[in-house]
C-alpha cells in the first residue's frame, strides 16, 4: 500500500493498465514550437527482452520484436515493493489547442487534465513543457472543492520530422514511498544504422526528482552526450556489438517553484563538492539492438573530502535512435542515489532528445 502523506490514509493499489496510445496528438503544438505525434504502433510485450549487453538490462516494455522500420513505443515497468507505483501512466495525449496535457490511470490528478506549469513552465532552455496537475475539482452534488495530488509532466518532442522521437515523463511527491507515475519515449519512423564509423549526439535532459523516504518533488536539467561506435565491438552473438558512450554533465537542481538548488543539493552530498557528480554510461558490447533499441547501465562516482573515491548513483539508460542518418537518440535514464540523506533514496527520472550535428 501506499501513504498519501497529504492525508496520511492509506490507498490501496491500482489494477494494472494496458498499453494505451501514448502521444495522441489533438492539436499539434505544445507551446514551445515542437509539435506533437500520432498514436502508437500495435502490439505490446509485458516482458521487455534484454539488449544482450554486459549488464544484461532490460529494454522496457512495449513494442514486440521492432525492426528498423517500426514505430517503437516504450513505457516504464510495472513496479514492485517501494516502487509498486512505476509504470502506471501509459496512457498520455497532448492537446495543443488548449496546452494541456492528458493522463490516464492516476487517482487525483484533476480529472486526468494536466495545466501548464505555473511557477515552471518549460526546462532545458525551454525545450521540454511542464505540465501540473494541482488544480482542485468541485464535488458534482455538493460543490465541494476537492484537493488533488502533486502531480507533474514533463513532455519532450523532437524538432524533426512529424516529429521524429517523444518523450513523456509524470512523477508525484505525495506518496510515501515513491508514488504512481510512469515514462514513455517513442520513435515515429524508422532508422537505419551503418556497420562503420563512429557518431557523436548532442542535446539537454530535463528530468524530475522524488524521493523513497520523503514527499516533495524537484526538477533536473543537464547536458548530455552520446557517442556510438557502429563497427565495435564486433559482433559475435548475431546481433549488433555497437559501444555506446555517454556523458551527463552541467547537471542542475531546482525546487519545486523553480529555485536553484543546485549548490545546496552538492554539499548535501559533500562539503567540497561545488556540483552534482558527472553520470556516465557504462561502455560494454551489445547495448543497442537492430531496431535502434538501447539500454545499459549508469553511474556516477566523486571523491568525498577525505580523498576517497565513492559512488554516488548508479541506474539505466533506456533509448531508441532515429532516422536514416541516424539523426536523434530519444529516451530516459533513471538514476538513484543514498547519499543526500540518511535513510531516504533520492531518485530522479530524466527525459532526452539528442541529436546529431546540432548545437544543443
């Protein structure tokens, strides 16, 4: 069960959803000259599959067996234990004529309509739209004003094509532990990977933070690179052996009405930090499939103020890469950490688009 905290009554767990149509588009604009998509492809897998990497991660659930040329919908897991809330928002749809975003399959969260942010409207030098879900609803029969819960997207939508790759991310503060929400990414067209060569992608991540231990929420942002290797390693189990690197930095942390926190947040981790840890991914063979599919792992480490070396987060990257080029990588990485606080897991979901040959 979990402990609204707002309330402190206990709610008992929702029924699983299925697959939904993540990104259904009314209207076509969310207010900061991106344009939204279609619905999604068909066919869904509750099991994920493994990319055949050195950790072994598993890709989301989602669209079974893609080739390059299927549209691919991922969404996150459903969640077990303290995260028994992942993976119940699968069903979202941008509505550009009014900007409002919609959520299916989350209780109190204004009658699954989402407004623009207030206090934070946009992140990633207002590349990605945030959307909150605190506005009250009246009781039909008596009027009553009913508070809803703090719900927050964000929604991210690639500049290319119609557009090329999406992302949707919606976390609450007002569960303890974690609460109900969910990620989505999709790609709308096909790719096509080379067998040579090497491929540098570039672009800002936009991200919320929640907490197993305590309520609230913040937002992230950050700079990410990714690098793929197309011709290494070399293949050796029938699918790609392509090395993917990546480079999260600049990584910034606001409140939840838009403060920097940032500096705050480093010396929480360590007195002589100035900013958060660097998170890398995890370099091994195997991480990105055929179909553009890609996951691995994620860590970041820094060293405290006696001089040793610690680790501070460790987590996955989920993505899928795009166009004939390929032009863009869309995805999220999750991310945890233990050591902001005694007792209390600081997590944080972040969603990307990159792209290639592009000043982001």
């Amino acid at each position: 069960m979990k402990i609204n905290i707002i309330g402190l009554a206990l709610i008992a767990s929702l029924s699983a959803c299925s697959g939904g149509n993540p990104f259904d588009d009314n209207a076509g604009n969310s207010g900061d000259g991106t344009t939204g998509g279609g619905t999604t492809g068909d066919g869904t897998d509750v099991g994920g599959g493994t990319t055949g990497g050195i950790s072994g991660t598993e890709v989301p659930p989602g669209t079974a067996s893609p080739t390059p040329s299927d549209k691919i919908v991922r969404y996150e897991a459903l969640g077990t234990g303290d995260e028994e809330g992942n993976g119940y928002a699968r069903d979202v749809r941008y509505d550009g004529a009014t900007d409002t975003f919609v959520v299916d399959n989350l209780a109190f969260d204004a009658a699954n309509v989402y407004q623009r942010g207030t206090a934070v409207s946009s992140l990633g030098a207002g590349q990605y739209a945030v959307y909150e879900s605190t506005t009250p609803l009246s009781d039909p029969v008596t009027g009553d004003p009913i508070d809803q819960l703090g719900y927050r997207a964000i929604y991210g939508v690639s500049k290319n094509g119609t557009p090329a790759t999406q992302f949707a991310i919606v976390r609450t503060g007002s569960y303890i532990p974690y609460g109900f929400g969910g990620f989505l990414y999709q790609r709308n067209g096909s790719v096509t990977l080379p067998d040579t060569g090497q491929a540098t992608f570039t672009g800002k991540t936009a991200g919320i933070r929640d907490f197993n231990g305590a309520g609230g929420l913040e937002y992230t942002t950050g700079q990410l690179t990714i690098d793929i290797d197309f011709e290494d390693f070399n293949n050796t189990t029938g699918t790609r052996g392509d090395g993917i690197k990546g480079v999260l930095s600049n990584r910034r942390v606001f409140d939840a009405v838009g403060n920097d926190i940032t500096s705050t947040i480093a010396q929480r981790i360590d007195p002589t930090l100035t900013e958060i840890p660097t998170a890398l991914f995890k370099i091994g063979p195997g991480v990105l499939k055929d179909s553009g599919d890609a996951a691995g792992e994620v860590f970041s480490t820094f060293t405290d103020s006696t001089g040793k070396l610690k680790e501070f987060e460790t987590g996955n990257y989920y993505a899928v890469v795009s166009g004939d080029d390929p032009s863009e990588i869309a995805g999220v990485i999750v991310v945890t950490n233990d050591e902001e606080f005694d007792d209390i897991t600081v997590r944080e979901t972040a969603g990307f688009i990159v792209y290639r040959g592009a000043n982001n």
